[in-house]
C-alpha cells in the first residue's frame, strides 16, 4: 500500500477522475433505452407517466447521496490516518443507514406517490402509469441506498475502476432487463421499474462480492466498533448536513425548472434542451469532484497538509482545462448539436438566443464542482450546509433582480448561482484549511 504521506500526482486525480468520468456518461444510456423502449409502445401517457416518476426518483435519491459522499470521505480518511480497522466500519455503517432509509421509503410509498406524483400535476392518465412505476420501484430504494454506500467505499479506497465495474454492470443489466421485461414480454411501465429493481439488487449482489474480497475483514468488525457512539454521532452530523445541502441544491434546480415551466411550452423546452449542455460538463467536473472528495480526504487523514493543498490545486487546474474545452465545444459546435437533440425549428432558433449563456456554464462552475469535493472529502459539511443555503437565498434575489429580463435573467441567476456556491468555498477554504491541519 501507498504511504499515507506520499505527494499527490495528477496520474492520482485521473485513476479516480478518469473512472468517474466514464460512469457519468454511460448513465444517461438508462433514460435513452427506458424512454425509446417506452416510446415504442406508442402510448404518450405512458412515456410521460415513466419520465415523470423517474425525475422524482432522481431527486428523492439524490437527496440521499449523501451515503456515498460521506462513506467515500470517511473510508479516505481512515485510509490516509492508518485506521485500516475502520475501513470496513465505514461500509457497514453506511448499510445500515442505507437499509434504515430505504425500508422508511418503502413504508411511506402510499404518502410519498400521493404527494409527490400530484405536486407534478400531470393528466389523469400520466399519473396513473407515474404511480404504477413508482409502486413497483420504490421497492428498490435500500438497493440504490445501499449502493451508493459501496460505490462511495470503494472510491474511497481510490479503488475507482472497481466502482466503475459495478455501475457499469447496473447500466447493462438495466438495460437488458428493460428491453426484455417491456418489449419481448410486454409488461409496460412496470416491466421498465422491475428492471430498475433487478439492476439495483444485481448491483448489490457484484459490490458486497468485491467488498468481500477487498474488504479489509469486512465481516470482523467488532459490534462495539460499529456502533461507537462518537463515530456514530459524527457519521449523522455530517449526514444530516450534507442532505440539507443537496437539498438545497435540488431546490435551484427545481424553482428554475419551475419558472421555465412559467415561461410557457417553448421556454420550458429551450431549457430542457439546453439542460442537456449542462449534464455533459457537469460529467466531466464531477469526476474531477469525486478525485477531490479522496485525495482531500485521505491526505486529511494523514495530516499532510501540502498533500491536500496540492489536491485542490490539481482538480481546480484539471477542471479549468476540461472546461475550456467544453465551452469550445458549445460554442463552435452548439448549433449543430442544438439542431441534432431537437428538429422543432422554433426550439432551434430559441435555443441559439440562450447558447452563449450555456457556454459560460462550464467555466463559473469549476471553483463549485472542485470545492464540493474538497469541503466533501474534508468533512467540512456544516459550512458546506451554511455556504449551499446561502447560496440559494443569494439565486433567489438575483433571480429577482433579474426578473425583467425574463428567461434570459432566469439563466444568469442559475449560472450567478455556481458563482455563489463555489466562490463562497474559495473564500472559506483558506481558515478551513488553518483550522483542520492547526495541529500539524
């Protein structure tokens, strides 16, 4: 094993990176091969029903994802402090979490489809293949949980093309499931959730399997180690801070969907088609992200200070490259992929309006994708919550500000707000930094 103490590289922050990278843009294949196989039933409220539930899916797990982020920090810590004993605590804590949450979900599925698939306010038939979707894959909640707490582990361990096997082989088998279960034995909308559920459990199955056999003695930990009330205490401190921070997160995303929405049928489609743009660079700034969240974290661990500085030097310098070349990309080749997502000429000519705007997303975005990981791996996640609220209350007056420039102002306050999110780390990382390495 590497020493605790050894410098970061940049071949480091690609072996995480790269990996990461590679699994972000192989995701969006699930919603392609779920909607064409969908589609090709030929109903629309079916395809609306599925694309619905999905999103809502998206956002109730993703405000989870909190048990990947904190496994991932705390297994990297542990890793560069020496504590191999820990290690596999970490992953066994994090299923417990993950087994807790996800049996409330499917607990509270009547409430939670009511509330949420009405909030969506979709016609009677769009919500009704919506609840037959969310019924069935709701189910696979402690499956996705638990996942996330594997997935966060073994990239914690910097073991990202393992973590890169097990998404991979969910994304295939979704997708084999899916062209099976709701084309060749037409089971519909609830063949496309069963196969989310056997994915996720697949998944499962593959993960605890190499966590087995990478597992540090995975099955040895001492029950007075697992529920050691201080680590305890901490593991849910910074849970509950990180769930209060992409809660604030998924509410940007949901008030500017909303106001698009607002804007009438055009708006909203322009912004979905441009929406697009953004996935594509966040894929590549979130891999560079995940780089942080274990090199920060490991060389937290081990107090090397000039490590961790180090880090967030290579991932802010990577991601300002691989942002220059995105924004290239969208403004040299933005038309014609404009004209390839969608053949409406008057989306076309929407969508050119709001191009430049969508050029500039990737480079204000990098100082708040990389302080993420950093303040991630870090733990820092009380003043990652504090700065993330700030945020948002600083988005909302700027759209306020902004609201008489219509979709235009709706889209500088969206990109206003990567400003606020990652420059309000920028300013606080240099006392954390003080603060976490004073004892060194």
């Amino acid at each position: 094993m590497e020493s605790a103490h050894s410098s970061v590289t940049t071949r480091q922050v690609f072996a995480i990176a790269g990996p990461a990278m590679v699994a972000n843009l192989t995701t969006p294949l699930l919603g392609v091969v779920a909607t064409t196989a969908i589609g090709r039933l030929g109903e629309a409220t079916l395809l609306g029903g599925v694309s619905m539930a999905s999103v809502l899916f998206d956002c109730l797990f993703w405000l989870f994802g909190f048990l990947r982020m904190s496994t991932l920090a705390f297994t990297a810590q542990a890793l560069g402090a020496g504590q191999s004993r820990e290690v596999p605590a970490h992953l066994l804590r994090g299923l417990i979490v993950a087994a807790g949450i996800g049996l409330l979900l499917i607990a509270l599925q009547g409430p939670l489809a009511t509330v949420l698939i009405g909030a969506m306010g979709g016609s009677e038939a769009v919500s009704a293949a919506a609840k037959t979707y969310f019924s069935i894959r709701i189910w696979s909640s402690p499956l996705v949980l638990a996942n996330f707490a594997v997935l966060g582990w073994l990239v914690g361990q910097a073991r990202a093309t393992l973590a890169l096997a097990v998404q991979i082989a969910i994304n295939l088998i979704n997708i084999a499931a899916t062209v099976l279960l709701v084309l060749w034995f037409d089971f519909g909308v609830a063949g496309a959730a069963i196969a989310a559920v056997i994915a996720e459990g697949s998944g499962l199955v593959i993960g605890l399997a190499i966590a087995a056999w990478r597992g540090h003695g995975l099955f040895k930990v001492s029950r007075a180690m697992l529920f050691d009330p201080h680590r305890l205490r901490r593991m849910f401190a910074v849970n509950r801070d990180i769930m209060i921070r992409t809660a604030a997160l998924i509410a940007v995303f949901l008030f500017f969907t909303a106001q698009g929405a607002r804007g009438g049928d055009v708006v909203l489609a322009t912004n979905a088609v441009l929406n697009n743009f953004l996935m594509i660079s966040a894929f590549f700034l979130d891999g560079l992200a995940n780089a942080a969240e274990q090199l920060c974290g490991r060389t937290l661990g081990a107090r090397d200070r000039a490590g961790f500085v180090k880090a967030t030097r290579l991932v802010i310098l990577w991601g300002f490259g691989f942002a220059l070349i995105v924004s290239a990309i969208y403004a040299f080749a933005g038309p014609a992929l404009i004209d390839f997502i969608t053949s409406n000429d008057e989306l076309r000519r929407s969508a050119r309006d709001y191009l430049w705007l969508v050029t500039l997303a990737p480079m204000l975005g990098v100082f708040a994708f990389a302080y993420d990981g950093v303040f991630i791996g870090a733990t820092w996640a009380r003043e990652m919550r504090n700065l993330m609220l700030l945020s948002l209350v600083l988005f909302l007056l700027s759209w306020f500000a902004l609201r008489p420039l219509g979709n235009t102002g709706l889209w500088i306050a969206l990109l206003s707000h990567y400003v606020w999110r990652g420059g309000l780390q920028a300013l606080r990382y240099p006392a954390m930094v003080r603060t976490s390495f004073s004892a060194n």
